[in-house]
C-alpha cells in the first residue's frame, strides 16, 4: 500500500505530537509513526518518574493548540520560585513569579501526562493519522521523501520530520552527522515525600559531582533528578532504600527535612549532542533529533516544542510544497542559532560549578551573590528562562 500526506513526523512524544498538532492545525495532512503505544494518563495514582519542567513558552504552544486544558486536568504543579545554591561556598540566588509579575515561572509535569494531553487532541484531528507500534525501515528522497515501514507498507511526503529522539532514525537515515560530548555523568531520578512543605519552589544544589534538583510535583512530594560523576551515580542506583534517603537529605542539607522514597530510581546517561545542520531537501529535525543538553535547568523540552512551534511557521501555505527547502532553512537558521547559545549556557554552568579550583568558586559564588542582587540582570536571566522574551514563534507569544 502506498499513502500520500503532506508531512510524516517520526516520534510520537511531546514534541514530535506538538509538530503534527501544529501542522494540522495549519492545515497540513499529517501522518505520525511511533514504535510504542498511545499514552494513557488519568491524573491518577502515583506519579511518573520522568517529568519536564514546562516554562510559559511552551505553556503558551499548548494553550494555543487546545492541549493545556487536557494536561491540568490531569494535573500540573506550578512553581512560583527557585532557589540555587552552591555547596562550595556561600553564593546563591532566588527567583519568584510575584517580582517578575508572572502567576508562575513554570510548571512540573510529568512526561506521560503531557502526551496524554497532545494525543487526546491529535485523536479528534482529521487530518492526522496515527500509526503506532510502527518503524521506518528505509528512506528514499527525490521529488518526495518515501519511508517504507516495517509492516510492508509505504508513506510518501512533501515534508519528513524527525521527532525521534537523540539516536533519531531520520538524521541517521538522513546522512546528517551529530557531534556529541559525553559529560560523564549520569541522571538519578525518583520521586520522594518531603517531611515539610516545598514552599512551590524548585529547588537546586550544585553540587562537587553536579546538580541535584527536587521539582515540585504535589504538596509534599518533589521529583529528584540527581546528575552526577559515573562512580557516585553507580552508588546510589545500588544503596538500600534507607541508606539512599539519607545520602539525599544530606546532599540537600535537610532542607526539606526527613525524606521518604515513594518510587524506584532510575538513571540515564547525560551527553550533549548537535546535528551539524536541521534540514536537508525534504527533511527537518526537531527536538532530541537536533539537539541535546544538560538538565540543570530544564531547558530541553521546551527547545524542543520551540522547534516544533517555528518550523510550523517556516513553512509556506498549506497549498504548497512543505519540503522546500527555502522554508526549511528559515527554520534552521532560526533555532540552530538559538538552541546553540543554551547550550553553550548550560555548558558553561556545567564546568563552572564542577570546578574545584579556588579561584572558579570564589568568582562564581561572588557571581551568583552580585546577580542576586542586581535586579535587571536577574530578572533578563529569568524572563529569558520562562520564554517571555527572545525571538518567539508566533504560538509562544503572548496575545
């Protein structure tokens, strides 16, 4: 059999479900394809280990598109502040919603939740097809971009876009090359109960190893995401459930007093990663495809659906051909640029708070002190995090 869309997008997670909303939405014909199942998420039971942190951008991208409605009804933790502190000396800072006139800097949610939300949407869209537990196995482009599944069948496009993840199928099959750097550590998570209240802040300690972040998730319960050096990572995915809690309420000082562990732990690998270009004639990345970075503040799925809401716009009309390649190196030149300068961000934190030299601390807890302080810089850092300033596709801005 042989279908013929406008776009086919490969991956069916938060931001690969935001591109064929955004598309559809736009008028476009949209097949999606996905190894796995469609999600199923109530707002019930206990709560997932992988969680994003949403800033008001992609709050704004959802809103748009008719999901947001569909991810607090399940449920959604808004965050009013964060505090950063680092355990090398005496330098912290402290952002809230109230001094930047915002409700929230963000909101916790878990993964599941979100998709659940999108995929509602995408289910009532006409112009969406959805094709899970389905694999691309060969891609040919010439005057269209033709994938032939692993179930015989062939999809032919205008336009093949790769949601797929950081060891996406699209770039690979694509011959689009990646540099990626391995930052030596790994990303335990889990979620706890905290003795006292969590105040709706998003907690972060940096840490000799790296940063550990307790995340709101409900009133007296926060998501863990403790990134460190392999060696330590490997000891805490190992200790008993007791001996863990109170290696984590020392790493954070007690700072939310006595801690019970309410899942398992799990762990992944942290590495950065960037395609050496976004498109090709007829193909487009977005998301994990492009690009990867440090979870120290959140930032990667929000780049993410980002990518998502100005490819969409870079695009020509819904009449005519979305593969050209003009629209898609729009697209490139837009995020490429961006994306690039969080990731060099988040680098810089990164080998700043993993210095131990005296002169590196003493520099960035004097840093961290006089920013603090100074009221236009902290709050150009913190509206740049939340997505209210910067160069904005037309669904993350506000009306």
């Amino acid at each position: 059999m042989n279908r013929a869309h406008d776009c086919i997008v490969c991956g069916a997670g938060i931001v690969g479900a935001t591109t064929t909303l955004a598309l559809a939405r736009a008028g476009r014909t949209v097949a999606v394809l996905d190894s796995g199942r469609p999600p199923e998420h109530d707002g019930s039971g206990a709560h997932d280990l992988r969680v994003s942190t949403l800033n008001l951008a992609s709050q704004r991208v959802l809103q748009s598109l008719g999901a947001w409605q569909g991810i607090v009804e399940r449920r959604a933790y808004p965050f009013d502040a964060m505090s950063v502190w680092d355990a090398g000396g005496a330098g912290r800072i402290r952002f809230e919603a109230r001094t930047l006139d915002e409700a929230q800097l963000g909101f916790v949610v878990e993964n599941r939740v979100v998709q659940a939300a999108l995929h509602e949407c995408l289910s009532r869209e006409p112009n969406v097809t959805l094709l899970y537990t389905t694999r691309p196995q060969r891609l040919r482009i010439d005057s269209v971009a033709a994938c032939e599944l692993d179930d015989g069948e062939t999809l032919h496009a205008q336009l093949l876009i790769g949601a797929d993840g950081s060891r996406s199928w699209v770039r690979e099959a694509a011959g689009i090359a990646a540099d990626a750097t391995d930052y030596g550590q790994r990303a335990i998570v889990c979620n706890v109960r905290t003795e006292r209240p969590h105040e709706s802040t998003a907690w972060q300690r940096f840490l000799p190893s790296g940063p550990l972040a307790f995340l709101p998730l409900a009133p007296h319960t926060c998501a863990i995401v403790w990134s460190a050096e392999l060696a330590l990572a490997e000891v805490l995915a190992a200790l008993p459930e007791r001996d863990f809690t109170e290696r984590l309420t020392r790493a954070f000082e007690s700072r939310l007093g006595t801690l019970e562990l309410l899942s398992d732990r799990a762990g992944f690998p942290l590495f950065r990663q960037h395609a050496r270009c976004y498109v090709q004639p007829r193909v487009a990345l977005v998301g994990d495809a492009a690009h990867t970075i440090h979870p120290l503040a959140g930032q990667g799925v929000n780049l993410g659906i980002l990518d998502a809401a100005a490819l969409v716009e870079s695009l020509p009309p819904h009449r005519e051909d979305a593969g050209q390649l003009r629209g898609l190196r729009r697209y490139e030149r837009w995020r490429r640029a961006e994306n690039r300068i969080v990731q060099l961000a988040m680098d810089g934190f990164h080998q700043m708070f993993a210095s131990g030299d005296y002169p590196v601390r003493w520099l960035r807890n004097a840093g961290l002190t006089v920013v603090d302080s100074v009221t236009p810089a902290k709050r150009f850092l913190a509206r740049r995090a939340m997505g209210v300033t910067g160069d904005l596709p037309r669904l993350a801005r506000a009306a």
